[in-house]
C-alpha cells in the first residue's frame, strides 16, 4: 500500500480495527535492542501520513522513543462478525490487518481540536466511570510520522485483495 494514495483506506482499515478492540499496538525498540509493545487507544490518523497519540499513561514507549525514534503501529480488524464472515465467504473483503511504520516525534500540547476529536470517539462511554478516570484529562500528544504502510496478508484468504 501507497501512504499517499491509499491514506484514505488506511484511516478506514484503523476505524474497523478500533471499532472493533478499542486499540492499537506501537512497537518500539528498548535501550537493550529489545523489542516492545506498548496497546494505545488514543492514535488518531489525520493528514497523509500523520497521525498522533495522547501519551499519558505509557512509561516505557517515552523512554525508548528518545533512543530509536523508529515504530510500527498495528492494527488489527479483532471483530468476531469480521472474522465470521470472512471465514463462511472464504476470504476477506478488506484486510485484516495493517501496519504502519514511521517514527515518533514531538511531545507537544493537544489543541482544543485534537482533545474534542478524541472526546468525539470516545463520547458513547462518557457516561461511565472509567471514561472520567482515563480519558477526561488527555492533554499531551506524541506526533507520529508514517513513511510506509503494509497490509496483513493471510495466504489465500486475502488472495482477491492483494492478487495472484
């Protein structure tokens, strides 16, 4: 997949996908060369290949930003519907998966545009206790910058989406 022709695709697969497990992993590299996954449920994708988190509850994603900005973001349709149907019909009409690589840039203050687009995912649960304890106070945002997109293959279930 194309970032700059097929970005609107993208951000559709990553809604199905958050619909679906209400998040998404970063993969990031640790000081010791170690790989690390960290679930995020505030990404949002905005311009061609933009995209940022709220960073507020990460400890271990910060620390190796600073050393290796590199990441990947995945993810993944989790719905049993999806799944379900795909499985009866024999193949997938949209990909089951993708993965986005890039880099982490600057932790910066949320705009009041960037808070009320996430307070707009998020208002169905607003009513509850854990929306007031996790989601009222997302101020600061990790930029994100993709350079590459590539779409979860699964053998011949994705065969009609991806070619011969």
């Amino acid at each position: 997949m194309d970032i700059e022709t097929d970005w609107p695709q993208i951000k559709q697969l990553f809604k199905q996908a958050f619909r679906s497990s209400f998040h998404y992993s970063i993969a990031s590299i640790s000081e010791e060369a170690e790989p690390h996954l960290t679930p995020i449920g505030s990404v949002i994708l905005c311009g061609t290949g933009q995209g940022y988190y709220f960073e507020k509850y990460t400890q271990q994603l910060p620390r190796n930003i600073k050393e290796h900005e590199r990441i990947c973001v995945l993810a993944v349709n989790s719905s049993p519907w999806y799944w379900i149907k795909s499985l009866c019909r024999g193949g997938f009409c949209t990909y089951p998966a993708i993965r986005l690589y890039g880099r982490a840039g600057v932790l910066r203050k949320a705009t009041e545009t960037e808070k009320a687009r996430w307070h707009r995912r998020v208002r169905k649960l607003r009513f509850t206790q854990g929306y007031k304890l996790l989601w009222q106070d997302m101020e600061m945002i990790r930029e994100l910058h993709f350079d590459r997109a590539e779409p979860v293959r699964a053998g011949l279930m994705t065969q009609a989406l991806t070619g011969p």
